[in-house]
C-alpha cells in the first residue's frame, strides 16, 4: 500500500516532504539544511507515516540523489531503531508495533556510502489506537431542562449536539467518548442516529423508539474537530434526548481493554452477587467488581450488560462507582412488567466494587452479566471505523431472518480483542433475547461443511416483546479464529440489524 491508496482507503497519512531533509558529509559531519544552491540533486529522503491497527505504525521512505545501496536507520521514537539496507531505487517500507498508544516522532536516517553523505528526515505520528479513562457519570445534555442546549424538544427530522470536551475532566484531545444516550417524551415512532460533528450522517441507528416510550442505549462514538457529537432525530415527531458520558478515549496510554466470556456476576433472582430477593425501590446495593471472576484488581472500569426483569412499576436503574453519591444519570429505563437490557460502561470504585441504585418507588429484580474490564496493563486499544458507524448486516434486506432458536456467523477477524457493535432486533412476533459469543468454528469450518453447533450461550445481550423494535451496544468477543455467533433466543424469526462503530485491537 502506498500513501495515495492509503488515504484513499480513510486512513490518515502524516507527511515529511524531501525539501525537509537535512544532510551532511557522513553519518558523523555536522549536518546543515538542503540548499538550492547546492550545484547537483542532494540526497534526501520523503517520508509519509499510517497507523495499521490500533498500535502499529508503517513508514514510507523515498529517496531521491541517490543510485546505489543505502544503509537505513529508523528511530520509532520509543527507544528502539531499526537498521537495514535499502535499494535507493524503490520506496523503503517499514513496520513497527509500540507497546503504548500515543503520538511519536520517527526519525529516518539515510547513509550514501558510495559518496559518504548522509539525509536525515522526520515525521510526527500517532497511533490509531487510544485507551480509555472512565469519568464519573456526568449529564452533558438533557433537552427537557436546558442542560447543554436550550430548553425544548429535538424536532421531527432535526439535531442537536452535545458538547464533549471542556465538560468535567474531559480533555480537548479526545478521539472517541462513551455515551448513555436516552429518548423520551416520544409521541411517534422513529430512531436517532449518533454521528462524530464534521462527519457525515451514517446509515445506521442508536435508539430505536415508539410512542410513550423512554428508551437508553449506550454508543461509542468519534469526537469531531469541535469536540461534539451530533444527534439527528429520524421520526414524524419531536422528541427529547438526555445524554449522559462515562468515559472518553484519547491517543495517550491509560487503560485498555480486555474482554471476557460473558459471565453473570449478579441474578437477584437467585441470590447471586447480592442478597436473593427484588431490590427494594429508591435503593442501592453493592457489587464486588475488582478482584472477582476474572476482573483483576486494579481495574478501571468494566463493560456490563445489565437487565431489569420483573419491575412492578417504571422507573430507571443507575450504575455507578463506589465511593461517591448516587449521580442524576440513568442507564436503563423499564416500564411495569417489561425485561429491558443496556450494556454500561461504569469506572470501578477505589474499593473494586461498583453500585446499582433502582430509581422506581416499587422492587425489580436485576441481572448483570460482566464481559470486559479496562486496566493500564491491558494493551487492547480502541478503534474507530475509518469512515464512521457503518451497517454490516440487514437481515430485512435479504429476505432472510434470523431463524428461531438458531444463530448467525460474522465477522471473521482474527487479532481483534472485541468489537463494538450496535445490534438491533426488529419485526418481531414474540418475546425472545439475543446473545452474542464467541464461536469456535472457522469460516473454512462453515465452507467445507466441518463446522459444529456451538454450545448455546446463557447470558443475555438484548431483551424484546412481540412487536416492539430494541437495539443495544455490544462489545463482541470473538473466538481465537476470529469468528462471532449471535444467537436468536426466541422461539419466533426475527430480523436482525448490526452496525459497526470499530473494534479493540492489541497489535
């Protein structure tokens, strides 16, 4: 791949132009700037840089004033150089992995032997990968009160837009951000689309919502150049969107992610991670988080996805970190009677543990199944899709549902820690979940007819009712082969929709 195919494909291409070379008279002379005075073609050497996954970097070097064989020397600007001899004739390509995200100058330095000159060059890059630093759940928009925005409804077919950095501790240099974006006061039936400002609007959706309905979804989307994200209301009538962050992504080492097998750390139906029993209304109970099924102390914050089933009135559940007051956010809305799951991404209390408060005057039992966490040590970094949320699957469009009780193969990508997706389930004719898991067959398993059914997951990643449309963010693990199996649960067909947002990548 060369720049021009490189910034054709999205990716972004930092460049150092030849005129910036500066040289000397062998590798040990005191080097002066490239002159137009200089009476013949001086040695020099172009560079341009492009990150290849979430911590790997290439480098493409050309030289020009040259004929023979060079002696090349790449400093990554992480302590460590590479050596080689180089053709002068064809374009040097080099790759190189740093152990941390963040911004680098590479450094290349070319030797002649032939005429004992020497072509020194740098680029200034940065990694497409960035880690997470979990912020205290803290309200950037809410339309109904005037928090981020005047005071009024978002408009049938109109937008609005929060602002991200400046507010609490989030700083301008942010990449991605986490955000628990809820709908409310609806009286038709639409969806709203979250897009990066400067972006063009995707083709997907966030939050799919019907009359009457208060609907949370969480989504993990790029920052524009303005520190905004936007928000596009596609529906025949206003609505209100309340917006509320629980961690932001940046191009410097923090936390990164490690994901897990889905495992149920709390079932207050059973007793399991708290007492048996519903959790009494207008109250919290703690979680052990750090330390505990496979969270190693130390951790950050953690990926939930969280269930209310059984509520005896509405109400809103809120996840938070130990340590601190129960703040005004919410991350899952629920109707009397209704199962409704959001995935929550929550810092972790200093003692390890996290809190849920019910926010109905009336009990509810509460289901959270954890499947990732987020610590220093951790080297998957996030990134984003080079041209934004995209869809990838339609099931509508192929005429062919996901049957009942079955399952769908995708993605086949190895090296990937997780992906984050937004899956939505819709035209449905009974009640049923969707659970996404790792699948341990092959894609040349399933074309040669090899492969075997998958044992058939237990936790939960979407809940929904005959009738009703319901999207949720899932943090996709895939097996070693690279493959995701997402489970139809129900005993009815139903149409299934994935969005990609990006994924989680250690190399």
């Amino acid at each position: 791949m060369d720049p021009s195919t490189a910034e054709a494909s999205g990716a972004e291409v930092f460049s150092s132009s030849a005129d910036r070379t500066v040289r000397g008279t062998g590798p040990t002379a005191h080097s002066q700037a490239t002159s137009a005075a200089d009476t013949q073609t001086p040695l020099a050497v172009a560079l341009d840089s492009w990150g290849t996954s979430a911590h790997g970097m290439l480098v493409y070097s050309t030289f020009s004033g040259a004929e023979g064989p060079l002696s090349v020397a790449i400093a990554w600007g992480d302590g460590t150089t590479d050596t080689v001899t180089a053709d002068a004739a064809e374009p040097l390509v080099s790759k190189h992995p740093y152990t941390e995200v963040g911004q680098y100058t590479i450094t290349v330095t070319v030797t002649d032997p032939t005429t004992n000159t020497q072509a020194v060059n740098k680029v200034t890059v940065k990694t497409l990968g960035s880690d997470f630093t979990p912020h205290a759940p803290l309200r950037l928009l809410d339309t109904r009160n005037g928090t981020g925005q005047a005071m009024g409804k978002v408009p049938a077919y109109g937008s609005t837009s929060v602002k991200i950095t400046g507010n609490g501790t989030i700083p301008d240099a942010v990449t991605a951000v986490v955000l628990n974006l809820t709908v409310t006061n609806t009286t038709g039936s639409g969806h709203i689309i979250a897009a990066g400002s400067g972006r063009p609007t995707p083709e997907t959706s966030s939050i799919n919502y019907g009359p009457g309905e208060t609907v949370p979804n969480l989504v993990i989307m790029p920052v524009g150049s303005d520190g905004r994200v936007n928000l596009h209301n596609v529906g025949w009538e206003s609505v209100d969107l309340i917006a509320d962050v629980t961690g932001y992504f940046t191009a410097a080492a923090s936390s990164g992610y490690a994901s897990l097998p889905p495992t149920r750390f709390v079932d207050t139906r059973e007793g399991r991670g708290t007492a048996k029993g519903q959790v009494a209304g207008q109250t919290a109970f703690g979680v052990q988080i750090a330390g505990v099924g496979g969270v190693p102390k130390g951790a950050t914050a953690v990926s939930l996805n969280v269930t209310v089933t059984n509520p005896r009135e509405a109400g809103h559940l809120t996840v938070y970190p130990s340590g601190q007051a129960a703040p005004t956010a919410s991350n899952l809305n629920f109707t009397a009677g209704q199962t409704v799951a959001n995935s929550v991404i929550v810092p972790v209390g200093p003692d390890g543990r996290i809190m849920v408060r019910n926010g109905a005057w009336q009990p509810t039992d509460v289901v959270i199944d954890v499947n990732g966490y987020y610590t220093p040590a951790s080297q998957a970094a996030y990134v984003p899709s080079w041209w934004g949320p995209a869809r990838m699957v339609d099931t509508r469009q192929t005429g062919s549902p996901l049957a009942a009780r079955d399952y769908m193969h995708l993605l086949d990508a190895p090296n990937i820690e997780a992906h984050v997706l937004n899956a939505t389930v819709t035209n449905t004719t009974g009640a049923g979940f969707l659970s996404v898991a790792p699948d341990p067959n092959s894609r040349e398993q399933y074309e040669n007819g090899t492969a075997t059914r998958p044992t058939r997951p237990v936790a939960s990643n979407l809940n929904w009712t005959a009738g009703k449309t319901a999207a949720n963010l899932v943090q996709a693990s895939p097996a070693d082969n690279g493959m995701v199996a997402f489970w139809n649960q129900g005993w009815e067909n139903v149409d299934l929709i994935i969005d990609y947002f990006g994924y989680y990548g250690t190399n």
